[in-house]
C-alpha cells in the first residue's frame, strides 16, 4: 500500500505538480515583463507629449493621443505576453473572439460611439481646452480641461469636474463662448413714461464712453420697445471677451445709480384700473 501511495504522489507531481509549478513561473515571469512595459509606455508616453508640446500641438490633441497610444499598447502587450509564454493558446484566444464577437460589439458600441466622438472633436475642433463652453441639454457649462479618447471633462466655474461621454456632445448643441475674440454687449433697462428718454440715451452714451472696455465708435444706443409698464432701452456695443462678464455686471451697477441721481426712474410693473360708475 505505501509503494502504491508513494508512486500516486510521484505521478502527481510529475504530471500535475510540475505543470502547476511551470506555469506559476511563467506568470511571474509574465508580470514583470508587464511591469517593465508598463514603464517603458509611460515614458514613451512622456517623451512624446513633450515633443508635441514643443511642436505646439493643441493640448487636446496631445491628451488625445498620448490616451490612445497608452491604451493600446498595453492591450497589445497583454495578448502578447498570454499568446508569447502560452498562457493561453492562440487557438482558444481566437474561438473566444470568435464566440463572443455579437457581445463584444453590442458592449463596445457606446465606446466606439465615444472614441469616434472623440476623434471628430480633435478634428472639427468646435472646441479646444481652454475654452468656456455651455451645452444646454446636460445643463452643463464651464472651461474645457481635457479632451480624451473617450471622455471630455468640464471645470464648470463653481470648480466642479464633469465628466461627459463624447457620443453625447457630438449630439447635443455646444455653445463656445470664447470661440471669438469679440463678443457683443446688450444690455435693456425700463425707465418710467415720466422719465426724458433723451436725458436717458444721454447718460447712457456717456457711461459708454468713460469705459475703456467697450468699443465706443460702434456703440447703438436704441428704445427697443414701449412696454406696459415702461419704455424699455438699451444699447449693444463690442467687448472683448474676456472682459463680457465683469463688464456687462459694471455697466448695470452704473446704469442704475447715473439714473438714480438723474432723477429717471425704473418702474415696477403697474396697471392702470379705470372704474367706470
């Protein structure tokens, strides 16, 4: 029985306990040269993001491409380390990509509809990093930080990171608020059927020319309608974009209080109700 017992062990270890063995090496084997790739990638992926950076490529591109290029490597040498040290058989790999390939598709749909996305923003370019964007449809606007293979993100202004697959923002409306230089300024305010219209456009002239940053040679100063209530002006004059904002909340601030001390009021909302006895 212990001549039995013993040769049970020794053909277990010959036919099963070596092969376990062997393939546990090849493993580790198969992990550091994972790991050694890996760090060639990343500075591969280094150096050539400098060179574009050097060449002056756009951030977005170089974001793009440094995702695409990591991506794949590492795919491409994880099935050649399984194919190469025979993990795994060329024969199985190829009968489950063939087996799987309707599930695989139906899965990767979303992400081929994404990297395609991708690669139309970085060609069309509706948009670069660094530019303020507003897309309506996910209520979502901000500076574009990053352009990748499959996702955009958005620093939104209260410093908020939102992250937007790109199938959806080839399908919605963007609006690129810094695309142009210049952006136009039109600001309306109501004044009382009281008030001089004229002392009104007057003032209004004037607060145009002391700022700077609006472009006074090409300023309209207009009535734009007569209102239930008021008589409702404005004026539409060039700024430069970066400076819209803080001059479109200036020129409101200023507007009220010139017509604060010109005596012209800014009328609620009223009705006249005429009784008839």
């Amino acid at each position: 029985m212990i001549n039995i017992s013993t040769d049970k062990v020794q053909e277990w270890i010959d036919s099963i306990g070596l092969s376990a063995a062997n393939f546990i090496l090849r493993v580790i084997f198969a992990v550091i040269i994972f790991m050694i790739v890996r760090k060639l990638i990343a500075k591969l992926c280094f150096l050539l993001n400098m060179h574009m950076e050097k060449r002056g490529t756009d951030v977005s591109v170089r974001s793009f491409t440094i995702s695409i290029l990591s991506f794949g490597s590492m795919a491409f040498t994880v099935l050649a380390i399984i194919v190469q040290l025979n993990i795994v058989k060329e024969s199985s790999i190829a009968a489950l990509i063939a087996s799987a390939g309707v599930g695989v598709t139906l899965a990767l749909q979303g992400g081929l509809a994404n990297l395609t996305g991708g690669l139309i923003l970085l060609v069309l370019k509706p948009f670069r990093t660094g530019d303020y964007v507003i897309i309506k449809s996910e209520d979502v606007e901000g500076v574009v930080g990053k352009i990748e293979m499959y996702y955009t993100t958005i620093l939104t202004i209260d410093n908020m990171t939102v992250v937007l697959p790109n199938s959806k923002l080839m399908n919605s409306a963007v609006i690129n608020v810094t695309a142009q230089k210049q952006r136009r300024l039109e600001i309306k305010t109501g004044i009382s059927y009281d008030s001089d219209i004229r002392e009104a456009k007057k003032i209004i002239d004037r607060i145009i020319l002391e700022d700077p940053r609006l472009d006074s040679a090409k300023a309209d100063i207009f009535v734009d309608s007569l209102g239930e209530s008021a008589v409702i002006i404005g004026f539409r004059a060039w700024v430069n974009t970066e400076n819209y904002l803080q001059a479109k909340w200036d020129m409101n601030e200023r507007i009220k209080l010139a017509f604060d001390e010109a005596g012209i009021s800014i009328p609620y909302n009223q009705m006249d109700v005429h009784l008839v006895s």
